[in-house]
C-alpha cells in the first residue's frame, strides 16, 4: 500500500489528475496515428525505409529549427492556453489525414507536407507540455509527476498499437488517424476544466532582447545541463528511432505484417511502463541513475539486434522499452530540477531538440543504413552510439555533481566560526 502511495502521490493534486488522464487519452490516439502512419507510407513508398525515415524527419525539422522559440514562448506565455491553441492545431491535422484516408486521396507528397505542418504544432507542445508539468504539482511531488507522466505515454504506448494493429488489419489505417482526432477532445477538455488559481505559476519572463541566446548560453555554462542534454543528443539521433526501423524489422527481417509490428510496439511500451513506473517510485534522480539506465537501454539495444528469433526480439524489446524510459525520464528529472525557473521552458526546449529534433538527422540515416546492411545494423548502431554517449557524458555529469556538491560543502564550512557557530555568509 505504501509502495502504491508513493508511486501515484502527485495524483492527489486535481490538477495533475486531469491532465494525467486528458493526456493517457490523447496519447493512444497520438500511438494511434504513429503506427498507422508508419504502416501507410510503408505500402504507398513500397517498403522504403528512407522514405519512412524522411517522414519522420519533417516531423520533426521544425522542432530542429524552431524549437528554441517554442521554448521561449512556454516561459513568455500562459502555458494553459498555449497548450489549447497546440492541441486544437493538431486535432486539426488529424482530422485532414482521417479525410484524406478514408477518401482514397491520399499521396506520399501529401503526406510528407501535413507531417510537417504537424511538426510546428509539436515545437511549440513540447516544452510547453513538459515544462507545465511543475505548475501542476508541488516542487516536492515534481520528481513522481514527471514519473507518472512518462509513464502515460507508455501506458498509451501499450493501448494506442494495440487497437491501431487489429483496425489496420479489419479496416485500415483511416479509422485511426479519425479516432486520434476524437482523443484530442479529452485533453483539451482538461485543460478547459482546470482551477487555473491552483495552479503553481510563476511570474511570466518579461519581453526582452536576447532571451534566446540567454537560455543557450545558461545551458552551455551548467556542467550538469550541458552533459545531459549533449547524451541526449546523441541517444536521441542514433537511438530513439524506433517509428522508422521497427516497421523494416517487422516486414523485412521476420516477415511479419501490421500486427506483428503492433506486437514490437506494444513490447517496448510494456516494458516502458514498468520503467516509469519504477522512475516514478523512485521519486529522486542522480548522475549514477543516469549512468545506469543508461547503459542498461544501451545494452538491451544490442542484444535486440542479435535476436535470432521473434519471439525472442520481442522479448528483449521489453528490456529496450524499460531502459528507455527510465533514461529519458532521469533526463528529464534532472534538468527540471537543476535549471532555474525562470528558463526552464527554454532549458526544455533545447532538451526536446536534443531528443527530437534530432530525428531530421538520425531518421534518414538509420532508414538508409537499414536499406544498405539490414535492419539489424539499423538498430544496432543506437545502442552502440548510447553506450558510448554513457561513457563519456554520464561520467562527465557525475565529476561536475560531485564538484558541485563538493563546493556546497565547502562553502558550508566557510561560512562556521571555529567553534562551529554560524557566520553569517554576509560577513564571512
């Protein structure tokens, strides 16, 4: 019961709980669509894996490119409305593929056009998202609420592939991309009934030159920021790719139909939620944290690649799924947590470039290796590249901590007299 307590604090705050279920809603409708997407451009590009890896880059180029600003406009603005005016843009979107679809109009060209105007909406939901959640809650039950919510999307990544795989098969991928655009209904009806005077806000940045720069150069000159968010870039571009190589291991390598890749899907998103959940439990986040994890997703990655059998790959995406998870979640926890209020939309909008934003990079580069030496090696060079990443900026992150705290305790010493009274640090 304690266990149980603990995991789910923050849903005690109203709040929280509203946006905690909008989101699980809207999310197996986002899962939804990301499988049916996947599935649709597969069959109109004929199996290409570059042309599913380019998807998923203009997806993700404004986030590359504009992704900053997205950040700047989560600490400029009231996040509540920002997020109402994201979510309704993108219900849009899904609505024009449900139609397109469903109507047999539908164009790879048009395809790659929509996904990016879906992309600008996504710039600026990110940060916005991710840096509300401590609005929501008390500073103390930060760490578990951003547990429970990685936790919704993996949760939601379970549910969403489930359904999206047997509608595929029975009725096709339209009736996905028209129930993602119902779900958004759910969210954006938690953020209408939310008691906006609970709501922990601090004050807005006022309008300033240079803001920008100001965040990128905060980031830079923080040890800590800066060693996670460059390991995140590097996980983020090699690793976090599954929307473009688990469709060419499905069909190609194991010979598998939609369903099949349903069943990868819903693996690394079971495996995930028993990682958020642990986070979540946890309710703390370290540089050893960090490391671990780490190296655990590492790890699992690789030995994914080697699968001889499905079963056995799936098995194993489980333990992908869980590392995953729980590494992007001490990400996220920490640089929550370390960054100063006052830039912290901008502190995560770099980190959802680093990890998003990437993808322009890294989705094309995975398709293309998968075309030229299988699918395996597709996957393999993530975990290859995360584990080096670990290596070194997990290392780099636990020597600037223990400097830091290194340098807390010697500035506690300095400010006691000889006789261990305090001083007060004015004088001293």
């Amino acid at each position: 019961m304690n266990t149980a307590r603990a995991t789910f604090k923050s849903l005690h705050v109203r709040n929280f709980r509203l946006f905690f279920l909008g989101q699980l809603l809207s999310q197996c409708g986002t899962w939804m669509q990301t499988i049916a997407l996947g599935w649709l451009v597969l069959h109109l590009s004929h199996n290409s894996g570059f042309a599913i890896g380019l998807v998923i880059a203009l997806q993700f180029i404004p986030t590359l490119l504009f992704g900053v600003w997205g950040g700047w406009i989560a600490d400029r603005f009231d996040k509540r409305t920002v997020l109402l005016c994201t979510q309704v843009a993108m219900a849009a979107i899904a609505t024009l593929l449900a139609v397109l679809d469903l109507t047999n109009t539908v164009q790879l060209g048009m395809i790659y056009v929509i996904v990016f105007v879906f992309g600008l909406a996504l710039a600026v939901d990110n940060p916005t998202r991710q840096s509300f959640v401590p609005e929501l809650v008390p500073p103390a039950d930060l760490p578990n609420a951003i547990g429970l919510s990685s936790a919704i999307f993996q949760l939601s990544r379970i549910l969403g592939p489930a359904l999206a795989g047997v509608l595929i098969v029975t009725v096709g991928t339209g009736i996905c991309f028209a129930l993602n655009a119902v779900s958004f209904v759910f969210i954006i009806g938690a953020l209408l009934m939310m008691r906006t005077r609970e709501l922990h806000r601090g004050a807005p940045v006022a309008r300033d030159k240079g803001q920008i720069r100001d965040g990128l150069r905060y980031v830079w000159r923080t040890p800590e920021l800066r060693s996670t968010l460059l390991l995140t870039l590097i996980v983020g571009t090699f690793a976090i790719n599954s929307p473009v190589v688990l469709p060419l291991l499905a069909k190609i390598t194991f010979h598998g139909d939609a369903a099949v890749y349903s069943w990868m899907t819903i693996a690394m998103g079971a495996g995930a939620l028993v990682g958020a959940l642990a986070v979540a439990n946890k309710g703390d986040a370290g540089g050893n944290l960090l490391f671990g994890t780490g190296m655990v997703f590492g790890v699992a990655i690789c030995a994914a690649s080697l699968a001889p059998s499905l079963g056995i790959f799936i098995g194993l995406l489980l333990i992908v799924g869980a590392g995953q998870i729980s590494f992007l979640s001490t990400c996220n926890s920490l640089l929550q947590l370390t960054s100063d209020p006052r830039m912290r939309g901008r502190v995560m909008a770099v980190y959802t470039i680093t990890l998003l934003g990437s993808t322009p990079i890294g989705g094309p580069l995975v398709g293309w290796v998968s075309e030229q030496y299988g699918p395996r090696w597709g996957l393999a060079v993530g975990g290859i590249a995360t584990i080096a990443g670990v290596l070194f900026f997990g290392t780099a992150f636990v020597r600037a901590r223990r400097r830091d705290t290194d340098a807390a305790a010697a500035e506690s010493e300095l400010v006691r007299g000889p006789d261990g009274e305090s001083i007060p640090a004015a004088i001293s």
